[in-house]
C-alpha cells in the first residue's frame, strides 16, 4: 500500500504525491511547475514596472559599496586568496614551511651572558663553595664590568669586533674562576 496520496498537477497533468505538490492562484502545481510559473512571474513584473535599469544599477552600487569597503578588503586578504588561486589578492609568494625557520643558526652575540649561562654559571659557583649573595654579587659586577668595556672602547673608538674579543676574554676568565 502507498502512504502518500497520489493527485495531477494542474499544469503538466502529471500524477505526483500529494506533498510535492504546491498551490499557486488557487491551483495545485508540482516543484517544476510552480518554478516555472515563479520565473515567468517575476520576469513580467520586471518588464510590467520597467524598473529593470533601477534594479541593476542598485545591484551595481552595492557591489561596488561591498569591494571598496575596509571590511571587505581585509577579508578578502585573509581569505579569499586561499579559495580562489586567481583572485585579485592572491598572494603570489610560496607559503613559508613552518618548521624551516628552526634549522638556520642563529646569529648570536658571543659577549653577553644568557639567563641559561647566569644560572649555570651561578650553580658552579654555589658548588664551588661560594655563598649565594656572594655569587650572585660576582655575576651582577661581571656584567657591569661588561657594560662599562663596551662604554670605554666605544669611547676609545674601537671596532666592534675588538670590543667583541675583549669581553669574550672576561667571560672565559669568569668560567676559569
């Protein structure tokens, strides 16, 4: 037995279930129907008025309000170029590997000390028998005493290279302590 309700359309005279079926100007039409019945409705209505040029040009002036403004733009910034690889904003540089910056040696000032190298250095001394206000005190003055190199030699008009080569010769001092 058949649940659904069987009827015609009253366009088509197709036999459809009764739920495909939809009521327009008071007669039962099916999906097909009542889409074609919409479309030509709809396009009467635009010929009838003949505000087809208003409707366009009100199209045109919010596409134009919607691309120039700053909310769009930065959307289409963020987004759009990874949808679409032509699009306007494309960003033509390849997309950076998120690991590659890991690998490259990092370019470090060998004359200062590093919170790791304070600690370190700061526990050899503690181990060494020193007191902790003690080292704590050595390490502060070996960083003023770096501070106060860089200052004269700079006054002196040394390059930075010698001023390098100075306070690297104090750092080694302090770990042969």
């Amino acid at each position: 037995m058949n649940k659904h309700k069987k009827s015609t359309c009253g366009q088509c005279k197709e036999i459809v279930d009764r739920k495909h079926l939809g009521k327009i100007r008071k007669v039962l039409l099916c999906k097909k129907c009542r889409l074609e019945v919409r479309k030509k409705h709809r396009e009467e209505t635009i010929k009838a008025e003949g505000i087809k040029e208003e409707l366009e040009e009100l199209d045109k002036k919010a596409k134009k309000e919607y691309y120039n403004s700053e909310k769009s733009k930065e959307y289409f910034k963020k987004h759009y170029h990874k949808k679409h690889p032509n699009a306007r904003y494309y960003n033509t540089n390849p997309p950076m590997i998120k690991g590659s910056n890991h690998g490259k040696p990092r370019k470090r000032n060998n004359c200062y000390l590093t919170s790791r190298e304070k600690q370190t250095l700061f526990q050899m001394l503690t181990n060494k028998g020193i007191d902790f206000n003690e080292a704590k005190e050595r390490i502060n003055s070996l960083i003023e005493s770096q501070k106060e190199l860089r200052e004269t030699m700079k006054q002196e008009g040394k390059s930075e290279e010698e001023i390098k080569i100075q306070q690297t010769k104090l750092l080694e001092e302090l770990w042969n302590y």
